[in-house]
C-alpha cells in the first residue's frame, strides 16, 4: 500500500514545517510540484518502489489548481493508494504578522507596494479564492495559534489514524483569541458556571479533578453535554454517508481553560467507546502554553 500525503494550504500556515516533519517520518517529499504532473510522478515512484510520498501543492501553481479536486478523486479511487489531503490554514491576521516577521514577499506579490498590511490582506484574500475548491476536498489544520511543534504534532497524530473511519476531533478554545478555522461546529458554553470565579480552582484547567467535580455537580454542564452528544449521535451518521472522514467540533469558553476544556475530555471519553469512529482531542489554549518552541535547542529552524 502506498502512502500518499498532499499539503496545500495557505502561504505562511506551515508548509514547509510539514514537509520537514513528514521527511523526519521517512517520507519521501516534493515541494512545489505542478499538479499536472502528480498522476506521472504517482507512476515513478510506484515503479521506484517508494512506499511513503508527501507533495506540496500551492497558489505557485495557481493556474493548475482547478484541476486538484478531479485528480484527488482519481487517486482516491486506487486501490492500491492511501492518500491523504491535508489543507493549512491560518487567520489573515496570522499570516500578515508571519510574513511581516520573516520579511518573505508572498508568492502571489508584485511591485514594492506589496509589502503593505493592506496589499498583503488583499493578496491574501485572493489566494483563499484560489484555494477553495482544494481546501473543499482536503482534511483542514488551523495553524493560527500553533507552534511549529504543535503542527508536527497534529499531523502525526492524523497520519496514524486508520483508513476508512470518520474521524472526530473535539477541540477546546477560548472566544476571545477567535473560532478555529477548522470547526465544522461551534458550541459556546460561556452561560455555564464559570471555575474562573473560585480562587482555588483558577490555576486549574478542565482536566483537573477539582474543575471536573465542580462542573459534573451543575445541572446546566450535564445538560450542555448530553445536548451536543445527541446532536452529533444525529447528525454523525450522515457525514459518514456522505463520505465525510474528519468532522471537527470546537466547543469555547472565554478562557478556554476550564468549561471547554472539560466538555472535551467528557464528550471525548464517551465517543471514544464506540467503534465506528475514530475520536481525537485537543485543548488550543493550554497546549499553546505546554509545547515547546520549536527554535528550541536541538530542533530546525523554522519557516512558516
């Protein structure tokens, strides 16, 4: 079985820290390769034996991007091929901020004016445009709020998951540093009681102990919890059909430290006992505090 990787996705949300870490993995991996000629390079490296292949496809090929979605389909229907489609994406403030720190000029710039934060939006509104239909067909990562660690991180955990399942990411985040670009659905759990309020639990996160006896104990928590279990007990089943493998659910408090993030680890836990699924979790706010730069001693220079 060969294993294939696609990585598109947005300039500046992490491309090239992907290709390093899926070549730290023992891919064999291409960047930049004109989507004319993914079914031919398919062929070579079949007959190179290769077993595991990443290939980054972007707007530097902007005017072979449409043909992306019928060749994927095409891939997809080989039986001998595990292909996974993998779109980056970041808010416009994050790769505003990217691009300025690293003073790149972004591949869709012309002209000296297009250094600017207004050009810069702009351009980067035009290449969402591009993307669309990719990013459609494609497994999306927000990178907004993630460290290159933390992307490395996520991308091992979805390579591992079997083929065939749907899989389901809980994720917990805070409001007040924005929704997930990746959320199919959003559930706000700011109107439960907050820990945030009482002294002894404020340093505490959602997978403590005390946080989770003091939110089992209110009525409103068990009833926001079985609420989103039975909707997605409902709804679930027709992603499946219609041949969905990844549906994310962001659930959000303020801080994104005590409700969400104990409405993860329970919702989590219970989707976890069932079979025709796989379920996944992640806490934005508090991993963004726990992982480790990756400019740390020991790890490569990154380039978003």
């Amino acid at each position: 079985m060969l294993e294939l990787v696609i990585i598109t996705g947005m300039s500046g949300s992490g491309k090239s820290v992907a290709l390093h870490a899926l070549e730290d993995a023992g891919y064999f991996c291409i960047d930049n390769l004109p989507p004319e000629l993914l079914l031919p390079s398919l062929e070579l490296d079949r007959n190179l034996q290769s077993q595991k292949i990443a290939i980054a496809i972007d707007v530097r090929t902007a005017s072979s991007l449409p043909l992306v979605p019928r060749i994927v389909q095409e891939i997809r229907q080989q039986q001998d091929v595990r292909l996974q489609v993998i779109f980056l994406d970041a808010s416009t403030e994050a790769l505003v901020r990217r691009f300025s720190e690293t003073r790149r000029r972004h591949p869709l710039s012309s002209g000296s004016d297009a250094h600017g934060d207004d050009a810069l939006t702009q351009i980067i509104g035009k290449e969402r445009e591009l993307l669309a239909q990719l990013r459609d067909v494609s497994l999306v990562i927000d990178t907004s709020h993630s460290r290159a660690a933390q992307l490395q991180a996520n991308l091992k955990q979805f390579l591992e998951i079997p083929p065939g399942h749907l899989t389901l990411l809980f994720q917990s985040f805070a409001f007040k540093r924005g929704i997930p670009r990746d959320a199919d659905y959003v559930f706000d759990v700011r109107m439960l009681p907050n820990p945030y309020y009482q002294p002894e639990l404020r340093p505490l996160t959602g997978r403590d102990k005390p946080v989770a006896e003091f939110l089992a104990a209110e009525p409103a928590a068990q009833a926001m919890e079985q609420d989103i279990a039975q909707f997605l007990h409902k709804w679930l089943p027709q992603h499946a059909q219609n041949h969905r493998s990844y549906v994310s659910v962001a659930i959000g408090c303020t801080g994104g430290q005590h409700r969400s993030v104990f409405l993860v680890e329970q919702l989590a836990t219970a989707f976890q006992r069932e079979p025709q699924w796989t379920t996944l979790k992640r806490h934005r706010e508090i991993a963004s505090h726990l992982v480790e730069d990756a400019t740390d001693a020991g790890s490569r220079p990154v380039t978003w």
